[in-house]
C-alpha cells in the first residue's frame, strides 16, 4: 500500500515524502473542519493546526488504527476544542446560483432551500451529535472508524446518530411545516 510506504517513510525522516502525506490528506481535514465549525477561517486554522500535529506527531502514529482515523481524531480534536472556546457565529456568504434553463430554475431553488435547511438543522445539533453526523454521513466513515476516531465505545456512537438523525428528522419536518423562521 503506497499510503504505508509513505507513512514508514516520513516516520523515518523523510521529508518528502512527509509533505506528500500532507498533501493527500489536506483536503480531508479541511472538509472536516469546515464542516464542523461552518466557517472558512476557522476552517482554515484548525485544518492547518492538524496539519502541523500530523506533521509533528507522525513518529507517535502506530498501525493500530488506520491513518485516515487516527487524522480525524487530530482534526476532530481541534475542531471541537476550538469550538468550545467560541460562541458559534452564523455567517451569511453570498451565494451565486447558475441555472442551465429556466424550466429547472425552480428545482435549483427548492434543492437551494433544502441544502439551507439541513445545514442549518446539522448546525442546531448538539456538538457530539453534530460530529458524528459529519463523520458518518459527510465523510463517510464507517461506524468503528468514527468510534476510533472519537475514542468512542461503538454503542455510544450508534446511539449518539440514532438520535442525531431523529433531531435532524424533526427539525426538517418543522421546516417543511413552516413553524421554524430560518
């Protein structure tokens, strides 16, 4: 596997083949963050926070879990702990909306105001519940890399989205009914 060979490497002092790793795996932990903390800023800073642990952390790695894991327990660890130090801010990007034809436009705006909602719904998410809904679904991590990566007892990270995704569940339904203002 070309990741462990890189791993090996840069445990053994490579440089290069450090920066490699790094590279492969920026955009990740970006995605990670950014979805955890909603902000491209702060995104930013915890994304290279992690960068710079992995950078000089990777001696302390061992294969008991896989690296991808052990990344996203960094930037996890990052994200939430910055998270807790900041009261969260929404921000209001502007956003530009191309429509190919005019018969689609009012798809493109309901998928818009669905995407909004979600978001918004993810965002009103207790902090735990918040993070494992990003892993799992966002990410894609399977339920034991989200259990490694947040040091969590597998049951408690079954538990932690059954009950994500019944907040979520509601919270879209009140939406949908009107009784929530965005």
């Amino acid at each position: 596997m070309v990741e462990q060979g890189l791993i090996r490497a840069a445990q053994a002092g490579d440089r290069d083949a450090l920066i490699t790793l790094l590279r492969e795996i920026e955009g990740q932990v970006y995605k990670t963050a950014f979805y955890i903390l909603h902000n491209e800023q702060d995104a930013l800073d915890a994304s290279q926070e992690a960068l710079i642990r992995v950078y000089t952390k990777i001696g302390s790695y061992e294969e008991k879990a896989q690296f991808k894991t052990w990344v996203q327990r960094i930037v996890t660890n990052i994200c939430i702990d910055k998270f807790r130090r900041t009261k969260p801010t929404v921000s209001m990007d502007e956003h530009e909306m191309v429509f190919p034809d005019k018969q689609n436009v009012e798809r493109e705006v309901m998928s818009g105001y669905m995407a909004e909602d979600i978001r918004e719904a993810i965002d009103q998410l207790p902090e735990h519940h918040r993070t494992v809904i990003v892993l799992r679904y966002l990410q894609d991590f399977s339920y034991n890399e989200i259990a490694d990566s947040l040091n969590l007892p597998l049951n408690t990270v079954k538990s932690y989205l059954f009950r994500a995704r019944q907040q979520l569940q509601n919270r879209l339904q009140e939406y949908q009914k009107g009784g929530v203002s965005g």
